[in-house]
C-alpha cells in the first residue's frame, strides 16, 4: 500500500518566483557586496602603514623609535604613558610631556591637563593641535588652516631652530595673537612651529605637524637636530598616548544648562564623537536613502491583474463588519453606514454628491420629503457614533427606515 502525496499548493498570479528574487535584490547585494570588499581593500591598505602612529616603541614607518633611541642615547629616559592620570602625576620642572594627538583628548581631559601642566616648570609639546584643543591646552593661541609639509628654514632666534636649520615642517599654523612667544618655520606668513614661553609655568611647544618624528622622515634635512633638541631639554620624556579606553575620557558631569556648557567651551556630546564615525553615520543615512529611492521607483504604469478568486461582494461586506466588531470599532462602522446613506439619498432628493454630506445643505432637502417620525435628522445622519453594539443596531434600521421613506415619497 503506497502512501499518497499530498498535492502541492497551486501557484498563482500573485506568487514571487525565486528567479524574481533576484532579480529584485541583485542589484543591492551586488552594491552590499562590492562595500564590503572596499572596506575590507581599505582596511588591508592601512593597517600596516598606520600601526603603531607616533609610537616611541613601534619600527614601523610611521613610528618613533628612532628619535626615542637618539634621546635614549643622550641620557634622555622616555617613558609611555596612555592614561590622563599617569601623564599628569609625571609632570615636573624636569619634565617634557609631548601629547602625541590632543584633539583625541575630551574636553574634560584637555582641562585637566592644561591644570597639571600650569603650576609646574616643565615642557609640554603638543602635535597637531587643533582649533578646538588648542584654545584648552593654549589659551590665546588660535590654530589656523594646515598647510603642506615641506621643508623650510627656521626664520627665527631659536637656538634649537637655528642648529638644526631646514626641516620638514607644515600642517597646522599658529597665530599667538600678541603673546610671549617664538615663531618659527613660516608657512604662508603663519608659524608651523610655536614656543611659549612660561616662566612661572615652563614652556608649550606647539608642531603643526609630527611628520619629522616618524622613523621614515628622521634622516631628512636638520629634522632629528630639532627633534633631539625640544624633546631632550629636560631629563625625563613623558610620551603621552591618547587612548579612547582611558577612563577619565568620560569625565565628570557637567553642570549647568547647554547654554552655559557652550557658553565657558564645553562641547556637547556630538563633539565628542571621532569625526569618523560622524562620517561613517552620514554615509550610511545616504546609503539608506539611495536604497530607498532605489527600491521605490516606477517601473511603468500599472498593470491590471486578474484575481485567482472571485469574491461576492456580501462577503468582503461581512469580513470588514466582522473586522469592525472584532476591534469594537462601532465609530468606524457607523460612519461607513452613515456616509453610505447619505450619498444614496443627496441623489434622491436632488442634492449633489459634493454637498451630500454637508449639514446645512442635506438637512433642508431631506425634510421637505420625510415626516417628524425620525426625530433630529441631524443627530441621526450626523451625530455621534453608539457606545453598544444594540445602539448601533438600532441606528442602522432608523436609516434603512429614513431611506425607504425618501425613496417612496
């Protein structure tokens, strides 16, 4: 004895073939695939030219060992540190703190630092700073647009400068807006290199760019002369690298409305995210709203379809009623019923279908034609919707009655 198979389920009009899958979703997978590969490509790309950036122990192209053994070999310690407290509790009059990327640095961190650093007689070299960590780390010093980084000759009376002649300096430039200060190494009229002088509070070294003290660039030009030179004016190197895991980067709380936070130079915390990520998230939303013009465009005029199944009218009535009574929505269920007799009716007693359902024009004519028996023609056509089911029942046989009436009279 065989057992029988069940038959399959027929395939209609409206059934989505595999073939049409994709052919609807190969041109976003095709676009998923190809970011995937480029950030992969991307990925591959920079992770060996950006490991180990400024780091002191890294060999890589990019690192700076090199300066770190030559400031070794002249009795300079070095020291890495990648904690706020750790920099900070190694300040000192004997002391260089050089801050590898400042604008990493929250701005509860950039506070903190610029208190430890004020009360003491020590260096502190800052990297690259930008508009926004610069105003923290040196108030009065404004940070202006970067430019190449070529070599170029010191152009000023410091010693550390002028003994060490060309170097390869750019980026970043500063204006020290009348301060006691050294300028030097010029780029469009601005200097890349900036000393303010402290003498109740040390020096800040401002570098608009740290290309001299990558292991690739060390052997060009006078670059390890100035580097050797404003690293190693003091016994000991704090090396400090930012690092985004470091506690303190979320800081205390900030007290006080937005308004004051803005107000004394605290950032909001969208100026706390890494620009790249806010580049990233922008992207994607554009992405997101190619995908969906994508997706919505037409692809000509509507085509009119068959069913597969003929259904009676009387029972798409019953399913919405039984819809309707399912959600107890008698609000819904009377409207239908009222907006349905009053457009039978505007016909009937020469009202058109665009002031059917306009009071002060229906009401009139339907009471030429009807009696006083159906009470408040308003409440009736127009009123509000029955709290139970037996009111609603009892609203649809008064308007079936009213109708009756219009038509025979």
């Amino acid at each position: 004895m065989t057992a029988e198979t069940a038959p399959s389920a027929p395939s209609t009009s409206t059934s989505v073939t595999p073939h049409q899958v994709w052919l609807r979703t190969r041109g976003l997978l095709l676009a998923v695939l190809l970011l995937v590969v480029a950030a992969i490509a991307l990925a591959a790309t920079r992770s060996g030219d950006q490991h180990g950036r400024l780091d002191p122990r890294s060999a890589d192209r990019y690192g700076s060992r090199a300066i770190a053994e030559l400031l070794k070999a002249n009795g300079i310690s070095v020291r890495v540190v990648t904690t706020l407290r750790d920099a900070t509790s190694a300040t000192g009059p004997d002391t260089t703190l050089l801050v590898a990327t400042p604008g990493l640095l929250t701005p509860h961190q950039q506070n903190t630092l610029r208190t430890a650093t004020a009360g003491t007689a020590g260096r502190t070299v800052l990297l690259g700073a930008d508009p926004t960590s610069v105003s923290r780390l040196a108030p009065g010093v404004q940070a202006k647009t970067p430019t190449s980084v070529v070599a170029r000759p010191p152009d000023c009376l410091l010693p550390a400068a002028r003994r060490a002649g060309s170097v390869e300096t750019g980026g970043v430039r500063y204006d020290a807006n009348g301060l006691d200060a050294i300028a030097c190494y010029p780029a469009a009229g601005l200097p890349s290199v900036l000393l303010l002088r402290q003498p109740t509070a040390g020096d800040t070294v401002l570098l608009g760019s740290a290309d001299f003290l990558y292991n690739e660039h060390l052997d060009r030009q006078g670059n390890a002369s100035l580097a050797l030179q404003l690293l190693g004016s003091r016994p000991h190197l704090i090396w400090y690298l930012p690092s985004p895991t470091d506690p303190s980067a979320t800081g205390p709380a900030d007290d006080g409305s937005a308004e004051n936070n803005t107000a004394n130079g605290e950032s909001s915390f969208i100026d706390l995210i890494p620009s790249g990520w806010l580049w990233g998230t922008l992207q994607l939303a554009l992405a997101a709203v190619l995908a969906a013009v994508w997706r919505a465009r037409r692809l000509g005029p509507l085509v009119a379809e068959r069913l597969p199944v003929a259904i009676r009218a009387s029972e798409s009535t019953e399913g919405r009623a039984r819809l309707n009574r399912k959600a107890n929505a008698r609000d819904r269920a009377a409207a239908s019923l009222r907006h349905a007799t009053r457009t039978r009716m505007a016909s009937l007693v020469g009202v058109s279908p665009r002031e059917a359902h306009l009071p002060a024009v229906l009401l009139p004519a339907l009471s030429a034609r009807t009696g006083p028996a159906h009470g408040d023609l308003n409440v009736l056509l127009f009123g509000p919707a029955p709290s139970e089911d037996s009111a609603l029942v009892l609203l649809a046989d008064r308007l079936d009655s009213l109708e009756r009436e219009v038509r025979t009279s």
